[in-house]
C-alpha cells in the first residue's frame, strides 16, 4: 500500500473516531479499539497479526499504568478519608490569612490534586470557598478560580496523576523529568490562572452561593491528621521518584547507590511505599480497622477502571500505528514540519479535546499519534517529559460544553454557559498556553 493511502487510511480512523464518541456517543475505550482494528486492517495488516498488536499494545501500557494508577487512587483515597485534605487547606487559609485566601486556595489545589482526582478534591474543597464567601461577600469566583486552577494544573502536569502518568508511559517519558518539568511549568500557569485572573474575574462576574447547594461543615469522628504529615506523607512518592532520576544523572550505572534509588525510586515502588504509609499511619495508627482500611482501598479503584482502559486503548492504537507502517510516515511527515515539536503535540491534543471535550481522550490519542514521530523528530530523554507537558496543556484548555468539568465548575458555583465559559474555560485556557510556553522555553535549552 503506497504512504498516501496508509495516511488517508489512518486519518479516516480519527475522523471516525471524533465521529462516534462526538455523535454516535459511543464510549471511548470501545471506540478507540474498533477504529484501532480499522486502521489495522484497513492499512493492510495480516488480521492475526492485528490480534497480536492490539494484545501488545494494550499490555505494554497496562502493565505500567494498570498499578500505578491503582496505587495513586489507593492512596489519595486514604488521605481524603483520614481528613487530610481538610487539613492542607484549613492550614494554609490559617497561615495565609483572610486577606490572601487565594494564594491559600491555589496551594491547597496544587498540592491536593497531588494524589486526589481532579474532582473529589473539589468537592471535598468547595465547602471552605462557600464559607469564606458568605463571611465576606465577595463572588464566588475570587476563591473558587484559584483552588480550581490549583487543581486543575496538578491534575495536569504533575504525576502520580493518571493523565501525565499515560502520556509519559506513551512517549516514553522519565516521571522524574516530567514531574520536575511540570512543577516548573505548573506554579506559573497557578498563579497567572488562579489569583492573578481569579482577583480580575471576580470583578466582573458576581455570583453567590447557589440557593441549590446547602451544604453543612463535615463532622469528623476523629481528629484531623497534622499538615506537616499529610504534606510529607504526599512529598514521599515524589521524593523517591525524583531521587531516582538525579541519581542516574549524578552516579555511575551499576553503582549500589544507583540500583538502590533506581529501585525505590521506580514509580511503581515508591507508590506502594507511599501506599503502605498511608494505610499505617493514616490508617491502623489513627484508629482506623484493618478491615476498614481494606474496604477503603477498595472503594478507591471503582472510578479508575475507565481511566486504565482508556489509556490501555491508547496503547493499542499506537501499536497498530507502529506495527503498520503509518507511524514512520507520520515521524517523516512531522519531522519535516517546521512546526517544533512540541508546539505540534499542544495542537494535537487541543483539536481533540476541542473535538471531543474528554482530557483524558485528548491526552491518549494526541500522545498515541506523535509518540512513534518522536524518534524521526530527534526528541529524546528530558525532551521526552517536554512533550508530555505539552499534550497536558493542550488537552487541560478550551473546555466547553462537550466537558464534565464544565458542567461540575457551572453547578457548583451556579454559573450559567456564558459564564462559565467566561471562568472556568478561560482559566483552563491560560494554564494551557502557559504550560505551552513554559515547554518551549525549556525546550530552547533541551531538544
């Protein structure tokens, strides 16, 4: 089959894909494996041998993510139960003060969204923003713009979150660079979209509490854990994982001091770490059951299963992608583009989350479609993390109705459509093309 029509092929796949989860509503994972089985067979692929990639691709992926994911969920499921993540804020608005609450709420965000999902930590969170509203009458916005973007750009950028953890499995990206990259990228875009457009968007839309919600502060049945243990416990993973990544900067390969932090400080160890001291001193030693503590853990991998799969599909499409020749010409296409690299992923990921309004989709088929480009493009190593930073922020901006999140920010702080896109869109917006030019920059002196 000539490249032309291997391309027509492959870009025929991703009109339909958009097609049936944009139209047809077909869900994402079933979508992305039936048009990966098209493109294979449409491409030419002998059908046994499409079986075998789709097996590939989906273990190679799961094989990381399925358990580090896992573990992420177990373990942001303990500090939300234990009532840490009540704790980080109720801290920070303490040291902050009233008058700096948004820089309060932005933290909060930031470190919150560390090891809890996007939107638990918002709902756990909103009820300190509605109070802080009602005691001063300033709009909504002034607190809730900062804690969402707070949230919002660790969800993003910084692993173990699932987003940045698939993308950087899909592209091949060291966690340690991409969880340093991201913090580097991260703390602006929080601070340009939280305080700084939070303080000028409160100016001009006013909103209060929404009569609907009638929400009433949380009894907890025992003490809240202290912020210098929930803020160590959450810095533990991060710690062992950045560990390892300087260490194979710093020491010889082969060194015992090398294999030991290459070791704890593999993602999947140092999760299982941190786990295991959340369910201890989190969990049995605050006078939580074992049997409670398990049934906590389990509770936590429910809303995880479509976030494994879906990124396992992302798997598959790439394999199929490789495997039948598109990938190389897609490399040879976008290395001639004079496009940098990562300027192209953003794009990537922005037309499909435009298209489609899921992230998580957006972040899978944007990293799926350039991953195999990557080598011809002459990105390697750091620049690898670069690229996931920009798919991240490609896939977090223009959120519109066809978005969850949309829907989430409008209800809980009674916004209608214009509105809400006049906030919460056009904050995601800025995290984006900040993250964007933050990869850039650090792209002038990496790839």
């Amino acid at each position: 089959m000539s490249n032309t029509m291997l391309i027509l092929v492959a870009a025929a796949g991703i009109a339909l894909l958009l097609f049936l989860v944009i139209r047809a509503k077909l869900h994402a994972f079933v979508t992305i494996m039936l048009v990966s089985l098209l493109v294979g067979v449409g491409t030419g692929m002998p059908l046994d041998t499409v079986i075998d990639s789709v097996q590939r691709g989906m273990g190679g992926t799961l094989g990381f993510v399925a358990i580090v994911v896992g573990l992420g969920a177990m373990f942001g499921k303990m500090l939300e139960v234990s009532g840490g993540v009540e704790r980080l804020a109720s801290s920070l608005l303490d040291k902050f003060g009233e008058d700096k609450a948004q820089w309060a709420f932005g933290i909060a965000g930031f470190l919150v969204a560390i090891p809890v999902f996007f939107d638990v930590g918002f709902i756990i969170l909103v009820p300190i923003v509605y109070g802080l509203q009602k005691k001063t009458g300033r709009s909504l916005l002034y607190y809730g713009i900062p804690l969402l973007a707070g949230l919002a750009v660790t969800h993003a950028y910084i692993p173990p979150t699932p987003g940045p953890i698939a993308v950087a499995d899909l592209v091949g990206a060291d966690l340690g660079w991409v969880i340093l990259f991201g913090a580097i990228a991260g703390l602006p875009s929080m601070i340009l979209a939280g305080p700084v457009f939070g303080r000028y968007i409160s100016k001009k839309v006013h909103i209060e509490i929404p009569e609907y919600m009638n929400f009433e502060d949380k009894e907890w049945e025992k003490e809240l854990p202290s912020f210098g243990l929930v803020a160590s416990i959450i810095l533990v993973p991060l710690a062992l994982i950045l560990a390892n990544t300087l260490s194979s900067v710093i020491f010889e390969a082969g060194s015992l001091i090398r294999q030991v932090t290459m070791f704890i400080g593999n993602p999947i160890v140092a999760l299982l770490i941190a786990t295991l001291i959340t369910f201890t001193v989190l969990g049995t030693k605050r006078g939580y059951s074992r049997k409670d503590v398990q049934d906590i853990a389990t509770k936590a991998l429910e809303p995880v299963g479509i976030i494994i799969l879906v990124t396992g599909a992302g798997g598959v499409f790439k394999e199929i992608l490789v495997d039948s020749g598109v990938a190389d010409i897609l490399g040879q296409q976008m290395a001639a583009s004079p496009l940098p690299p990562i300027l192209l992923a953003f794009m990537i990921a922005a037309v499909v989350r435009i298209a489609q309004g899921s992230a998580t989709v957006a972040m899978v088929t944007a990293a799926g479609l350039i991953a195999p480009a990557l080598p011809a493009m002459g990105v390697e190593g750091p620049g690898l993390a670069l690229i996931v930073i920009a798919i991240a922020g490609g896939s977090t901006g223009f959120s519109h109705v066809n978005d969850s999140g949309f829907w989430l920010v409008s209800r809980f702080f009674g916004l209608s459509e214009k509105d809400t896109l006049k906030t919460w869109t056009i904050m995601g917006s800025i995290i984006g093309f900040v993250g964007l030019g933050m990869a850039l920059l650090m792209g002038l002196f990496i790839i």
